[in-house]
C-alpha cells in the first residue's frame, strides 16, 4: 500500500497536533514533518520531500501565500492545499494563483479532511464545499488577468482549449477523455503541454485561467 506523505505548515501547535492525529489514523497518510511559519515550512517541504502539504495562509513572518510560491520554485513540488479559517474570495483566488491546488476550511470534518487529502496526494484539485462555492461565485475584476489570460489561450489549439475547458470544470483525465472520444493517455499529454505553454505549474492553476479566460463550457 502506498502512503503519501504530508507536511503541516500552521502557526498554531495545537493545530498540527490535531492534524497529525487525524491523519496519521489513516493507514495511507503520514505526516513527516511539520512547521510553524512560512519559512520553516518551506525548508521542511525541502528536507522531508512530502507529497502533499496542508498550508496556513495567515502566519508570522513568510505568510502562507509567499511559502506557496516559494514551495513551487522548486524541483518537483508537492501538492499544496491552503487550510484555514479564511475562506473569502480574495484568499481562495490568490492562493490558487500563487500554485496551491486546493482550498480547505479548519471546519472541515476529520473522515472529510482524510478523503479530500488522499485526493490531493493523487494530483487532483480539492475543495471545500463553502471554499467552492464562493469561487464558482467570483467573477475576474481585474481587466489585465482577463486580457492576459485570452492571449495565453489564443496560442492554443482547438483541441487543447477543449482540455482546458474541462480543466476549468474540474474534470479528471478520464472524464475528459470520455468527453472528446480520445484516450487517457492522450490527454495527460495535453495537460502536460498545455501547463508548459501556459507557464502554469499545476492542473488548477491552468483550470483558474480558463474561468478568466471565459472558456469554461466550450464545446
């Protein structure tokens, strides 16, 4: 049985204590390491080599935010999800901006937390029910995101903005496969093109510049 391995990064110790329990119960997690600012976090993400980690965003010091973008500079970074008490608009989208792929609440229930980690661990996007919605909600207001985004998507081809739109639905390989009649190796081939010539470094990312892009239920 494989186990992923996650990092806790969180300026409260009680809080790390409480994750490590809920997730060392599960037999296929195990948190390696843990840390209490940015920085500190980023050097355990360095020495434990994790494959997901749970990232606070308000802390002293390198705040969350800047520990993301920092976590992302390096050779094959792990999946990071933002878990916080914060869940307004403004945390979801620059969290997912700055290469976090997912957004969890501290409300989140434990056999929840356990799930929605291991789905994590396995590359795809999480996020909480409140987290989602407010996203789904949130429109682009900044004009030069919107500009920016439709130059990146107007390199693509017909077939890869297709992808890309079932990136931005938060569609699995498979679902996008079944979609467009092709198969699933064929699209992680786009995927994996498509996030070099976006400069995106993850699935989300790429899924977020599709809403700002508008292409989200392309045909």
């Amino acid at each position: 049985m494989s186990v992923a391995r996650v990092v806790v990064v969180d300026d409260e110790p009680m809080v790390c204590v409480f994750l490590r329990t809920i997730l060392d119960s599960a037999e296929d997690l195990e948190v390696v390491d843990e840390a209490h600012d940015g920085a500190a976090g980023v050097e355990a993400v360095r020495r434990s080599r994790p494959d997901v980690v749970l990232m606070d965003l308000r802390m002293p010091g390198m705040d969350g935010l800047t520990a993301i973008e920092r976590i992302n500079e390096l050779a094959e970074p792990p999946n990071i999800v933002v878990l916080t008490t914060f869940d307004a608009d403004q945390y979801v989208l620059r969290a997912l901006r700055a290469g976090a792929t997912g957004f969890l609440v501290k409300s989140t229930p434990p056999e929840e937390l356990i799930g929605l980690v291991r789905t994590a661990a396995q590359g795809h996007t999480v996020l909480s029910p409140s987290a989602a919605r407010r996203l789904i909600a949130a429109s682009t207001d900044s004009l030069s995101a919107r500009d920016r985004a439709r130059e990146l998507v107007a390199a693509l081809t017909e077939r890869e903005v297709q992808v890309l739109a079932g990136l931005g639905e938060g569609l699995s390989n498979a679902q996008i496969a079944s979609r467009l009649f092709l198969s699933e190796a064929t699209i992680k081939g786009y995927v994996s093109r498509m996030l070099d010539k976006l400069g995106c470094v993850n699935r989300t990312q790429a899924g977020l510049l599709a809403h700002d892009a508008g292409i989200v239920g392309t045909p």
